[in-house]
C-alpha cells in the first residue's frame, strides 16, 4: 500500500483511509504496508507508527495487515514490529539492513532474533536490487525450519530463485512463498507460489484479485489472458531495470488523478513530469479511472 502524506512527514489523513476503503472494496485479501511501495525507510519513525496505527484502526478486522519493520538498525526493526503487535497488526515483513555488508551467516542471525523478538509471524522480504544483499535460497529453507518465520516475499524478478525456493521450502506447508512483481504473477502461481504483493494493486486492485481466483478455479488459459490485461494496466508505472523512484512517483500521481490521495512523495523524491501525468491522464481515462483534471495537485 502507497503511504498517503500531506507534506514530507504528515500523514493525508484522508488520504489512507479512502485508500484503505478502495483496497478492501477492491478484494484485496491483506494490506501490506511500509514496504517499498510505501516508501517505509523513507519515512521518520513517527510516520511509520501513525500509519501503523491508523491502518490497524481503520481496517479492524476485516482483512490482515502486515507491517514492514526494514531497518538498518535492528533494534528499530524490533520496536516497529512491537508497535504493529499493539495495533493489531497480522505480521511483520522484513527485508535485510542495506548499507553496511551482510553475510548468510548475518542474515540468520537476524532472522533467528526476529523470530524470536517479534510478538507477531514474521515474513522475510527478499529485495535484493535495493538491500544489496539476496536471502540465498539455503538460507530461506533453514528460515522455513524457524518457529514464527511464516513465509517469503521475493521481489527479485528471478524466477529460477522463486523456483528453487519452492523446491526447498516444499516441507512447511504454512511457510507462504508469494511474489512481488505483478507480472510475474501468474508464472510464479504456476510454478506453485502461494499469492502475490502487487504494488500496482493501489490503483488497480481487482484484476490481481481475479487472476488469483482464476488461478484457485483452475482455468489457467484465462489466467494468461488476465496476466496480460494486468500488465497493460501497470505499463505506464512500471518501466523495467528504471534507475530511480519513478514508479513511486507516477503511482502517487496517478491516485492523485483519480481522487483518492495526494501526490506528495517523501523526500528528496521528485514528483511526475508533465509528460508522465499526460500519459497517466489518458491511461486512466481509457479506463474510466480519471477523476481529476487539473496536472498539479
């Protein structure tokens, strides 16, 4: 879920909650907060817990929500997931610390304290071309053998990696293997992957959701169709091997176009160029998304 701000370290109040609202109306079946998407390291600490509070209140207990908790220093990691476990939150997600080198060995050790500090099921976020570092995939089956370590989100677009995951994990029929690109859906599902966490699901979220209950009714010929529906729809966010945060920025504006919340990123992230809100402004009119004009918010 997109983070919704008012200014660089205000939360837009109404902005999460008819984002939340249009998630759930959406059919959603969990809401996955403070990861990429939602820009989580960039925020300040009081950002994160207010989110975390405010989405734990405004979803009560319709749907699940996880809570990333990704920080360089491991002692926040923990206070954040002890704050999700206060507000009510389902589990925590967790990728590895991003600036100062990490070993395998580093890594267990981590996910061995996480597993036992955290009050809530913790998931392991795999996302290497922003840590630095890949969760091996021998580490990931040891992981799977953890008390309180529930499952993986892999975001490094490699599906041979989802693929020998699988294959070591197969033992722990709880241990949720999900993917994080939406156009990798439908092969990860395939393949045997457990779901998926769609960024692009803030704007779009009932087509994720139908592919997935496609996939449980087992008509894969429609799956494909859905899959390339689904790609056509994020095309104008998601650019491959984009260096910078400009699918944060076109999805912020994107929602902004579409009345739910405002476009303000956090910094020192730069906001749409108007040749990206021009392409945006007639993608989601094409698709009777378009509820605000004007290019600026």
């Amino acid at each position: 879920m997109v983070t919704p701000l008012a200014s660089i370290d205000v939360l837009d109040h109404a902005g999460v909650e008819a984002l939340v609202e249009y998630l759930i109306a959406g059919g959603v079946h969990a809401l996955f907060i403070l990861g990429t998407t939602g820009e989580g390291p960039s925020l300040s600490y009081a950002i994160r817990r207010e989110l975390i509070d405010r989405v734990c209140r405004l979803v009560g207990t319709r749907l699940p929500v996880l809570v990333g908790i990704t920080d360089t220093a491991y002692i926040e990691s923990l206070r954040l997931a002890e704050h999700a476990a206060h507000c009510g939150a389902a589990a925590v997600v967790a990728a590895p610390p991003y600036y100062l080198p990490v070993s395998q060995a580093d890594l267990l050790k981590l996910v061995f304290g996480w597993a036992e500090e955290s009050a809530l099921p913790v998931y392991l976020y795999n996302q290497p071309q922003l840590t630095k570092v890949n969760f091996d995939p021998e580490t990931v089956k040891i992981a799977s053998e953890i008390p309180n370590i529930y499952g993986l989100k892999d975001s490094s677009g490699n599906i041979f990696y989802l693929k020998e995951v699988l294959a070591l994990v197969r033992a722990r029929e709880d241990f949720a293997v999900l993917v994080g690109q939406e156009h990798l859906l439908a092969e990860a599902l395939l393949i045997g992957a457990h779901g998926g966490v769609a960024g692009g699901a803030n704007i779009f979220p009932t087509v994720p959701v139908k592919l997935y209950q496609t996939f449980l009714n087992g008509d894969y010929k429609e799956v494909e169709r859905i899959q390339r529906i689904l790609i056509g729809l994020g095309s104008p966010i998601f650019k491959p091997n984009e260096s910078d945060s400009g699918h944060l920025r076109r999805m912020k504006k994107a929602l902004f176009l579409m009345a739910i919340c405002s476009d303000i990123l956090a910094g020192p992230y730069q906001k749409a160029s108007d040749k990206e809100i021009e392409i945006l402004i007639d993608h989601l009119d094409a698709h009777g998304l378009l509820k605000v004009n004007a290019p600026n918010s």
